[in-house]
C-alpha cells in the first residue's frame, strides 16, 4: 500500500526519476580506453585537447582551455584578460559563491548588482549605475541555463571599453539570438561538475575567440609554460589546474548527447512553464523566449507568491511537494555579499583591505542591499534539470503535483 502523502492521499508520483549523471556503457568504454592507454595526464594524451576543440566549436568560440573547475576557469579568464588588484568587476547577487570568488581569487572586487525579478539575472540598468574608473569587467551569470540581457549587458561594457566575462557554468548549450552563449564577450566560462548538464565529476572550460587570451589562460592553467618552449621552462605565475584525460574521454562521450538532451529539456521545460502558469501562487521564472533563444534549464525555478497560498511557507511548500514524489530545493538562502566569507571579510588579512593596499580602503559589504535578489533568497523553489529528462507524462506528474499542493493549501487557508 502507497504511503500517503503530506496533504493526505496517494503521492502524484512512485517511480523514480531519470539519474543524473546516468552511467552509460559508451561513457564507461571511453574511460576504460583512457585509463588502457597508460597516458593519464593532459601533456602526454589527446581526449583533453581534442575536447576543448570539439566543446569551443560546439559554442561558436576558436579556442577553449580545460581546466578543473567552473570557478577556476573564471579565475584563469580574468587573469588572462589582465583584471587584476584593485580593478572593480561587477557581478550578480544571486548566484553561487565562485563567480564573485573568483573575483577575489584574481586580486581583484567584486561589486554587486541586483538581479531581475522575472529571470534571477543581472539588472544590466542597475550594473549601468555601478560603473567607476576603477571596473574593470562585467560578469554576468546565464542563471539556471538561461541566458542574461547580452544586448544590454554588451552595449554598456562597448561603451565604456569594459571586458564581458560569461559565467555560463550553468548553461550548456543555450543559445541567445541565435548565437551559442559562452562566446559572446571576451571570455566564457563552463563547468562540468557532477550536477552539471554535461558532467565529468569536477572540470571547467574558459571559451574565447582571442588567441592572446587563449595563449596566456593555457600557460596559467600549466604551470605558466609556453607552447613549443622547455618544459622546466615558465614565463608566467601559473597554476597546475588540469584536467586529467580520464576526465576529457568521458567530456567527449558526453558532448555527443548535449545537443539532443538540451533540446529535450527545452521542449518539456516549455511545456511547464505553459501548465504552470495557469495556476495561482506559483510564477514560473521561465520569460517567454525571442527569436533565436534556447534555454539550457539547468534548473527550473518557481517564485511562491505567499499571499496567493494564505502564507504558506517556502518549507511548507517543498516539503508538500518533495512528498508528492518532485525533488526540490530552496537554491541559494543568501544573496552572496550575505555570506560570511563577504560579511566578515574572511579573504584578507585582519584589517587588511582587498588586495593588501592595491585598493583605497576596505569595502564594507555589510552596508550592501540588493532587494530582488534578497526576496528571490525567500520565496524560490528549484526543480532539477533531470525531471527535464523523461516523457510527456513525467512532466505531467511535476505539473498534477503542483496543482495539488497550491489547491490543498488554499482549501486549507479557506477552511
């Protein structure tokens, strides 16, 4: 006999769930291949190298540079784009903690920009406001897979002769009038962790169309060395953040089944975002797309509109609806600058300010208030890009789920 669910009755939803990472016989292959082949490392093996072509290509980008991680990646890029101490780099509020880590990780500020309301992206009006003679970059964020105001956010950093660095960690494969996000400014930054739409375990990718860019962000990444010098020679103050050719077999398997896999999420995630938008008290944060745009849906975010459910809270909800069978999370509980690591200046010596005497005074991220993103922090619910997975009837499960929370707790509020 089923159990019953919180708000009583049988769960929407028994069966599992499409895994992610799925284990897949090709992947399992490649790697075995790779581990046979006795050439483990980037310098000695060719997945890694002919993964970044294969993946750069795939974005519309010439070059692309493996690395480790997503936050490393958007270190490396800053880095090779000479952002450095004291330079000012605008980034989101609601996003996670390695885009404005990286930041810091190049010696450089992060200043916060609200988000906006309707797709948890960059305000590129507010970032307008943010602009000093000290900044440097713009760093925005294609949250959840979708693409932020690149027209906007290009046109500002055009005028004022500033860099564009995507944070495009989430978003694989989307797509902005027509042009593959990820190699629209100077730099684009992906990560392949194990939650990722196309996952490796851990890894990063800097995309770029300038080959100056390219050639500094591969000596940073190898220990500072330069193609076609010694080995033990090293031109620049660089860092051992390879990916391994274990890693870069199992990218390239993968990397064949992007393409399909984000048009299937694409196509269902549209499809909800229709059902969802008929009921009260849940705004699906999915902005109807223009011409040319294809959302990656790593994440599929829901705004609770409290006074539509009597209140309810968000744990109320997640809760009701994790027992209908729907994994969910709450996402980010903090705006960033909230975080301890920015309140308390946790990267910096005791009264030392950022980049030890580089800036002039310590910046007091205490005193900041970005008011979307902090509602944002309160009210948004997170379904997984995976759920995105399966058929037309998986989605019609998350949407009989949702219905049946929102229904149950008005009935309630009603009683």
């Amino acid at each position: 006999m089923s159990k019953l669910a919180l708000l009583g009755g049988e769960p929407v939803r028994t069966k599992p769930w499409p895994a992610w990472p799925d284990v897949r016989e090709e992947d399992v292959a490649a790697v075995q291949d790779a581990v046979r082949s006795g050439k483990w490392g980037q310098q000695e093996g060719e997945h890694v190298a002919a993964f970044e072509q294969e993946f750069a290509a795939c974005h519309g980008a010439e070059f692309g540079v493996a690395v480790n991680s997503g936050t490393t990646a958007l270190q490396i890029a800053l880095e090779a784009l000479k952002v450095g101490p004291g330079d000012e780099v605008i980034v989101p509020a609601y996003t996670f903690q390695g885009t404005a880590a990286s930041v810091l990780l190049a010696n450089a500020v992060p200043v916060f920009a609200d988000v906006e309301p309707d797709t948890m992206n960059i305000d590129p009006e507010l970032v307008a406001g943010l602009i000093t003679d000290r900044t440097r970059a713009i760093m925005p964020v294609h949250l959840a897979g979708l693409p932020a105001a690149m027209d906007r956010v290009l046109e500002i950093a055009q005028a004022r002769e500033l860099l564009v660095i995507e944070d495009a960690a989430q978003a694989h494969g989307a797509v902005w009038r027509g042009r593959k996000v990820g190699a629209l400014g100077d730099a684009g930054c992906f990560s392949f962790q194990a939650s990722k739409n196309l996952p490796c375990g851990e890894g990063g990718l800097i995309a770029t169309n300038d080959e100056e860019v390219w050639a500094r962000a591969s000596g940073l990444r190898n220990c500072g060395r330069v193609d076609g010098r010694p080995f033990y020679e090293h031109h620049l103050l660089g860092y051992n953040f390879r990916l391994t050719e274990m890693q870069g077999a199992l990218l390239r398997s993968r990397l064949a089944h992007l393409e399909a896999e984000t048009d299937l999420r694409y196509r269902n995630g549209r499809w909800l975002t229709e059902q969802l938008q008929r009921l009260p008290g849940v705004t699906p944060l999915d902005p109807q797309p223009e011409e040319g745009d294809r959302r990656a849906y790593h994440l599929y975010p829901i705004r609770l509109e409290p006074a539509e459910l009597g209140q309810v809270t968000r744990e109320q909800f997640m809760a009701a609806l994790a027992a209908e069978g729907i994994p969910c999370m709450a996402g980010y509980g903090r705006p960033l600058y909230r975080n301890p690591v920015f309140e308390e200046g946790n990267f910096r010596p005791q009264g030392c300010p950022i980049s030890c005497g580089f800036y002039e005074g310590a910046v007091d991220y205490g005193e900041i208030s970005c008011p979307v993103a902090e509602d944002l922090c309160e009210r948004v619910v997170w379904l997984f890009h995976n759920l995105l997975l399966g058929s037309e009837q998986d989605i019609a499960d998350v949407v009989r789920a949702v219905e049946k929370v929102v229904t149950k707790h008005q009935e309630l509020v009603a009683a």
